[in-house]
C-alpha cells in the first residue's frame, strides 16, 4: 500500500478532546509548498548499525586487496595504497551518498537512503558534512555518541545527521499487485471515508494471512451496520473492497 | 486490552520499522525504565561484587548471565504504558516478584543463548500460556520478523560493547595525568595478581551502566517487533478502523432514531403558526451569514467558525515572531492619583533614607576611588622609570614639534652662495681681480654679498627670487648702508652680466671699502 497523506477525520468540535499525546509513530511528515505531506520514514540505529557493518566490511576487504596488490610494487605501491587509503575512508561514504540517490552499497542491501530534511536528494555540502562528522560520532571509543544521540533523536539522527540537516529514511519501495479474493463487486451502502475504504481493502488483501476465525470476528464487527447476518458479513466485505477496487 | 487506547499508531510495518517504534516507545518512558532498571540491577550488582569480591570476572558473568531476569520488569512498564496505565515507579518495583515466577529457569537455561529473546519474552511473561500451546504459538510467531529480532540481539551485543568501550575510554580520558602516568600496561596485565581487583570491579560497573542505558530499548524493540507480528497475523489496524466504522454508523442510526422521535413528540400548536404568520419580516435574520445557523447538529455554524478561528491562528497561517532588542528605558509617565500619591511619597522617603545611605557609602567609594586613581598614576609612573632608558633614546628622536630645518640654499641664479666655496678676503681676491678678470671679480663680490645675506642676515632667499626682489628684501632689513652697498653692486652686476658693460674703474675702491666696511669689520668679528 503507497505511503500517502491520511486525511484528518472530520470530528466535531464538541469532542474534540485531544488525546494526552499523539499516539507515537515512526512517520516524519515533511509539508510542501504545494501542501502536499510527504511521509518519510526515518531508519533507526539497529538497521543503520548494520548497513555500516556491511559498508565497512566492504572496505576493509577492498583495502585488503589494494595492499596485497599494491604491495606488490614496494615503496611506490604503499604511497599509491595510502592515497587510496585516505579516499576509501573519507570519501567512500560522500561519492556514493551523491552519485548513488544517497545509498552506499550497506544503505542499498538494507533499502535505506540518505535525504535532507525536507526530502530532497542529498548534496554535497550536506553529505561531506555528515561524514566528516563521524569523527565527532565516534568519540570516546565505537560510536558511543552516535549511538546515544541515535537512540535519543526522534528522528534517529546522529550528530552528522544533526549538524548536516540529513535524514536517513526507508525507501519506498513500489507496492505489489494486491490479489483480492473473488467476490461479486458491490456498493458500499454508507459513506466510506479514504480510512475506512482502505481497510475494507486491506481486510480483503490480506485475508490470506489472517486466519479463517480471525476473519469472521473481524467481519463481524461491522454485520451490524451491514444489516447481515455474521456468517455472511465476510463475503459482503469483499465485495464492498472489489467494488472499492473497480474493474482491474 | 482496548486498541482505541494504544498510544502507539498501529499498522503494519516492516521489522526495521517495528525496531524503530521500539526506540521511541523506550524513548517516551525513558526515565522511568532506565530509573527501575538502574534500581534493580545496580544494587544487585553490589551485592555480587561484595559476595565475589576476589573473582571479578565470575561477578560480572553472573550479573550478565541473569540479564533475562531484569528484562521482565521493562516490559511489564511497556505493556502497561502501551494502554495508558503507566505505573509508578514503586508499582513498578512492587510488581517485579510476581514477575519473576513464570519460565524464570528456562529463560535463565535454555532460552538464555536464543538470538530472539527479546521477541519470545512478551509471550513467555504476558500471554500466559503453558506447554504445547507456547511453543506453537512461538513457532508462529517467529515465522516472520524472527531475522530482525536476531538482528537486533547481535547489533545489541556490539552495542553493548560499544557503549562499554566508549565509557571505559572515557573514564580513561578523564583520569588526570599524573595518575596515569603511573599506570604501565604491566601493572594492568599482573591485575589478576589482586592489587587492582577494584579496578576490574569498576569496568564491570561500567558495564552495568551501558545496560543502562541499553538494555530498556532492547526490550522495548522486542516488544514491538512482537506488537508489529501480531498486528499483521491478526489484523489489528483493520478491527481498529472496522470497530470506529461501526461506532460512527451505530450512534448515527441511533441519532437519528432520537431525533425523529423527538420531531414526532412535538405537536404543532397554534402559537407556532401564529407567531410565523403574522410577522414573517422577524423571521428574516439581521445578521445574514453571520447568524448562528445548524444548530441542530454537533457542527454548528459557531463551532466551525471558532474551529476555523483556531486553524487560523496556527501555523502556517499565522507567523509570529519574538524579536528582542535593545532599547533605552522609556520614562514611565504616570499620572498620580491619590493612593499612587501616598506610594510615591512613601517611595521618596525611601528613595531619600536610601540616598543618605548612599552618602555614607560614598566616603567608602571615594576612598576606592582615590585608591584606584593612585594605583593607576603610579603604575604609569613605574611604567616610565621602568622604560626610561628606552624612552631617552627613542622619544627625544621622534621630535614631536620641532620641524626639520630647511637645508640651507647653495646656489642662487646658478651661482654658488655657500661660505665654503668664497675666499676668506673677498674684497682682497676681488681688488687683484679687478685688473684682469672684471667679470670674476664683480661676480664674486655679489656671490659674496648674497651669501652674506643669507648667513649673516638669514634673508630667506631662494632659486627663484631675481635680482630686484633680493633688493626689496634687503631694503626690507632697514639698513640704509647695507641697501645702498646692494643697490649699488646689483645694478653694476647686472650692467656686466647682461649688458656686458664694464664697471668704471673707480668703482673698485668704492666698493671694496664699503664691504670691508660692512663686512670684515662690523658685522663678522
């Protein structure tokens, strides 16, 4: 199901009691100019650990081999390693972050990607900030601070992230082909809002992975308002979400 | 459970997504899971350390091996604070014994070494169940997001050291030096010899406090990776939409079952036909839009006007902003009235007490004051004596008023005026040249006469005075002999350099005596 903007549910004034606190998401919602809200999905420390682990097992087998191969050459190979070297440790993360949309290869195998704030790709300035910074981050000893401040930051920003304004975020990836059981398609017989609509479909996409009882108590919950009988409130319910589906 | 009262949104997400919840969720409670967490284990801790005081490494071992225990009292907060109902701090410690009961040996044996532990804990400790029925329903369970739960206890193990090793290193950097210059490595390799048995015990309390500040988010990760399973197995988002759907559709049936029976009891009487009969122009609203209108519904014109008040005043409608300057204090005008009065004059009799307390500080002030000034003058004072040397040779240098004599003029109308380049007898030399050489003779007597008038009667001559103005400037010295003798000389001077006119012979004695005369004798001695 594509990530878009949930619409506010109209609710009167009267009862308007808010909540002590909105309930806690991982969502950060970035507004356009356009008034379009975009739902970034920041990537916390578990996945973002192991994408470095990957990217710094690649570097380390690359360093491996420059030296083997360079080492081949005496004292010349060693200077031209030790460039390399300096490149592979300072450079590595910021040519990949700019020229690959933000993934390094460890970002693109955990399907994370590196963005500004506001969801635009990230630059230069941005990602040579953030990775110059891991020098801040890694004090005292293993990234004691990014680790801290990854665990404390809503949006699980580290001190690079901070200072360059950067968001690590999941990427979107582009929805499967729901299969919707067979049913004949139908009207809804009351106003659906976009909530509800998408989960009368979510009900019928998914009612492969819940089980047959799970399916009949959560159909029976709206036989009431769907003036049926219990039994058949499952069958109505996919017809409702294959008629909200339209002819595929 | 009432899903309504979650206070985490809940839909289905991927496993890294549930972790990510996982953090907030420990986040939000953070001081009241890190403050029951500390209080648990800290004391423990002591205690194991005083017990095995001479095996530290036993100590920390069995601390870290109880780990499963302690994880139980964090998600006891959690699942509570999930719905709403977070317990205190002392119900959290009160409830910790009954907690410990269930599964404690298997999670302390066999499911000590599980990579998913956290993630079978919420249905060990809160799902109760026993036997077959568990252990089908942990198989079912970890069929999805069992890898992310694996991952997070591997990523949770470096953390661990991590945290350990940036505290440790830490503790290191702050030692001051002189400390750990005496500490060699040799020293901490004989630790084990007993000597440093306290300092082992201080890593392993370094340890303790990276599970700290650790291990509240590991449970909670667990915790939500479980909530994330079963929100996909059993459709929590769905029943959660599906039972606001039923309620919106029943209250609105059962609304609108109330509101016709309402419209049924109320009879039509004559007062009602009558009153908009006969005044229909009442019935126009005066106040057009601006009247209240659908009052018969939760939304009433007025509320969605005051709601719409609301969202105005919000961002990004409305833009405030706080600049802070600053500015001279405005006098305060009052006007006063009679109690101001009786304040003010209260005030100035304060105002005056105060000023007379003032005036007897002020002698204290003076004293300061005076203090200071002499401080100040005799620091410049040794300043000066202290440089003096420096400023003798520097400052009279720099000859702050004096101006730079102008270098004396040597030549005048290309002739050379300087006292060096005359003959000491001029009128001598000029008597023996008269004969022969006219010009030379005549020549050097004006040379002379002008190098006179400049040494001897410092006349500020220069190149670009002629003849006539040396003349006005000498005449300007009122010496009558002296302008005559000029006048004199000049106009023979000029005769023979321009006209090339012999001067007469006589002119020879007459000049020569009148510049022995007026030189030789009077003026240089």
């Amino acid at each position: 199901m594509p990530h878009s903007a949930t619409p506010p549910s109209p609710r009167a004034p009267g009862a308007s009691v808010q909540p002590p606190a909105a309930p806690l998401d991982t969502r950060y919602r970035v507004e356009t100019p356009e008034a379009i809200d975009l739902l970034l999905r920041p990537a916390g420390l578990v996945p973002r650990a192991l994408a470095f682990a990957i990217d710094l097992l690649i570097r380390g087998l690359l360093l491996l081999a420059i030296y083997v191969v360079l080492g081949l050459l005496g004292k010349f190979g060693m200077g031209l390693a030790t460039i390399l070297l300096f490149l592979l440790t300072w450079w590595y993360m910021v040519l990949f972050e700019v020229f690959n949309q933000g993934r390094s290869p460890g970002k693109q195998i955990l399907g994370l990607r590196v963005v500004h704030d506001d969801g635009t790709p990230v630059g230069w300035a941005a990602s040579l900030t953030r990775n110059l910074l891991r020098f801040v981050d890694i004090l005292p000893f293993g990234y004691t601070l990014g680790i801290l401040s990854c665990l404390n930051h809503p949006a699980f920003k580290r001190l690079g992230d901070i200072a360059a304004g950067t968001l690590v975020v999941y990427r979107d990836t582009p929805p499967a082909r729901p299969s919707l059981p067979q049913a004949e398609a139908l009207h809804a017989p009351f106003a659906l809002d976009l909530l509800e609509q998408r989960a009368l479909l979510a009900f019928a996409e998914r009612g492969a992975s819940l089980s047959a009882e799970r399916r009949a108590e959560l159909a029976a919950i709206l036989a009431e308002p769907l003036q049926v009988p219990a039994e058949q409130a499952e069958q109505r319910l996919n017809g409702i979400a294959r008629g909200l589906l339209g002819p595929t | 459970m009432r899903l309504t009262d979650a206070s985490v949104a809940i839909r289905p997400r991927s496993p890294w997504e549930a972790l990510d919840l996982g953090v907030l969720l420990a986040r939000r409670h953070a001081g009241l899971l890190l403050a029951s967490w500390a209080l648990v284990t800290v004391p423990l801790f002591a205690l194991l350390c005083l017990l095995l005081w001479d095996y530290p490494g036993w100590a920390i071992f069995t601390f870290w091996w109880l780990k499963p225990a302690y994880e139980r009292l964090p998600l006891h907060i959690l699942a509570r604070a999930l719905f709403g109902d977070t317990p205190s701090l002392g119900q959290a410690l009160k409830a910790l014994p009954g907690l410990l009961g269930p599964q404690l040996l298997a999670s302390l044996s066999w499911r000590r070494f599980s990579p998913t532990r956290s993630f079978d804990l919420p249905v060990l400790q809160l799902e109760g169940l026993s036997g077959q029925a568990r252990r089908q329903r942990l198989v079912v369970l970890s069929q999805r997001d069992a890898g992310a739960a694996t991952w997070l206890t591997v990523v949770g193990v470096h953390l661990e050291m991590a945290l350990w090793l940036g505290l440790a290193s830490l503790f290191y950097l702050l030692l001051p030096a002189q400390i750990a210059l005496d500490w060699s490595w040799q020293n901490l390799v004989n630790a084990a010899a007993g000597e440093w048995l306290w300092l082992e015990h201080l890593f392993n309390l370094l340890y303790v406090l990276a599970l700290i500040l650790w291990e509240p988010f590991y449970v909670a990760c667990g915790f939500t990776l479980y909530l994330n399973r079963r929100t996909a197995l059993e459709g929590w988002d769905i029943e959660l939409v599906f039972r606001q759907l039923r309620q919106r559709l029943t209250g609105v049936a059962y609304a609108l079952l109330l509101g016709c029976g309402l419209l049924l009891l109320q009879t039509p009487t004559a007062t009602m036909a009558a009153e908009s009969g006969s005044s229909p122009l009442q019935v126009a609203d005066p106040m057009g839009p601006e009247a209240a209108r659908l009052l018969k519904q939760p939304l009433s014109s007025q509320a969605a006007q005051d709601s719409i008040g609301q969202l105005l005043e919000q961002p990004p409608f409305e833009h405030r902003e706080t600049v802070t300057r600053w500015r001279f204090g405005e006098q305060q005008v009052e006007e006063p009235s009679e109690e101001q009065l009786a304040g003010l004059l209260e005030l100035l009799e304060k105002l005056f007490k105060l000023a007379e307390f003032w005036n007897s500080i002020d002698a204290v002030a003076l004293f300061f004051e005076a203090l200071l000034w002499a401080a100040l003058l005799g620091l410049a004072a040794l300043l000066i004596w202290r440089y003096r040397q420096w400023l003798g040779a520097f400052v009279g240098r720099l000859g702050l008023a004096q101006r730079a004599a102008a270098p004396p003029t040597r030549q005048l109308f290309g002739l050379e005026v300087a006292p060096e380049s005359l003959p000491a007898d001029v009128a001598g030399t000029v008597e023996r040249l008269w004969a022969e050489q006219p010009r030379a003779a005549l020549g050097l007597l004006y040379r002379a006469l002008l190098s006179r008038l400049l040494d001897d009667y410092r006349l500020p001559l220069h190149g670009a005075h002629t003849e006539r103005e040396v003349l006005r400037l000498v005449e300007g010295l009122e010496h009558s002999e002296l302008s005559s003798f000029s006048q004199a000389l000049t106009l023979h001077w000029q005769n023979l350099a321009y006209g090339h006119r012999l001067p007469p012979d006589e002119l020879r004695q007459t000049l020569c005596q009148d510049w022995r005369r007026l030189f030789d004798s009077g003026v240089r001695t």
